[in-house]
C-alpha cells in the first residue's frame, strides 16, 4: 500500500513550490505540474461523467481510463517514470472503434449537448486535448515518452464517439451544426 496521508496540508508549498514524485522541488506553474495538474483536472470530470446515468459498458470503461489517468500523472509527477504502455493506446483505439462502429457516418460538425451526460463528455474531450498541447509544451522542454501523448490524442477521441453514444442513449440526440444559420433571422 502507498503512503498514507495523515495531514493533508504540509505548509511545503507555501512558496509557490511543489514536490515531484522523485523528491526534486518545481514551481507550482511549471510546464510539468501544469500538465500533470490538467490531468488531474480530466480525471475529476470524468467523475462528473460518471455521477450520470450510463449504459454499462460507458460506466466501465470510463471507470478504467480513471485508473489510467491517474497511472498517467504518476509518470508525469515522476520525472523519468514509465506507467502507459502502447498496448495502453491500442487497448483505446480498439474501444473506440468498437463504440464507433454503431454510430451513423459524421455528416455535419456536432455541437457540445444532447443531454448532461454528453454535454459533460464534451467537457472532458475539450480537457482532454488541453492537456495534451499542455503535454506538447512538457515535451518540448523536458523528456516526455510519446505514450503519453498518444495516450491523450486517443482519449479525446474516445470521448468524442462516446459523447455521441450518450446523446443517442439519451433520446436527446446529436446537436448539429447548422453551417447555413443566420443569427437573428
């Protein structure tokens, strides 16, 4: 079992510092927290996700990808440290065309929407990708291992189809962009 925490606030960071999983001190706005920090950040929203009615087999895989963001901001705080694997990346490519294989071709952009959970989805896809430029950024001032990026590249992907499965599950449907709208008319 890890460490446990008996103190939640250690006064360490009271200078703007953090420690690294490797012992070493960073700025709290480094490009390495920042991302890591982001990662964080998808992680809590795929709980929101999580908090919504969802077919099983959604609730599952988000429930694993959990686990491999966490895995993923163990290898970021770790300077060095290895944790997502390609068969990690292959395992999302074969999930998301196993969820794609049921949804109609893309015709049309698709707006954010088609009911909480799928909105929500949307949310963490956009997190998704800003943690992966933020992973960009990382990488090139420090060594980051390309799974990594891959890793997040899929994911927002992953999301994307399964925004669209939680629209259709939800009766709301897609939300298409009308490219031919005019506003006030």
């Amino acid at each position: 079992m890890g460490n446990r925490l008996s103190k939640i606030y250690t006064r360490t960071g009271d200078d703007g510092s953090t420690g690294l999983g490797d012992g070493s001190r960073v700025d709290k706005d480094c490009a390495r927290v920042a991302a890591y920090g982001t990662v964080d950040e998808l992680n809590a929203l795929l709980g929101v996700v999580l908090a919504c009615t969802l077919p099983d087999a959604v609730r599952e895989l988000l429930v694993g990808v959990q686990h491999q963001l966490f895995d993923l901001g163990g290898e970021l705080c770790i300077p060095g440290h290895a944790a997502i694997a390609d068969a990690d990346v292959a395992d999302l490519e074969q999930r998301l065309d196993a969820f794609n294989a049921d949804l109609p071709p893309l015709k049309d952009f698709i707006l954010p929407g088609g009911g909480m959970a799928a909105a929500q989805c949307h949310v963490a896809r956009t997190v998704c990708r800003r943690a992966e430029r933020l992973l960009v950024t990382l990488a090139r001032l420090e060594a980051v291992r390309p799974q990594a990026i891959r890793f997040l590249n899929r994911l927002s992907d992953l999301l994307f189809v399964i925004a669209r499965v939680l629209a259709r599950d939800s009766g709301e449907g897609e939300v298409l962009w009308q490219h031919d709208r005019r506003l006030g008319r």
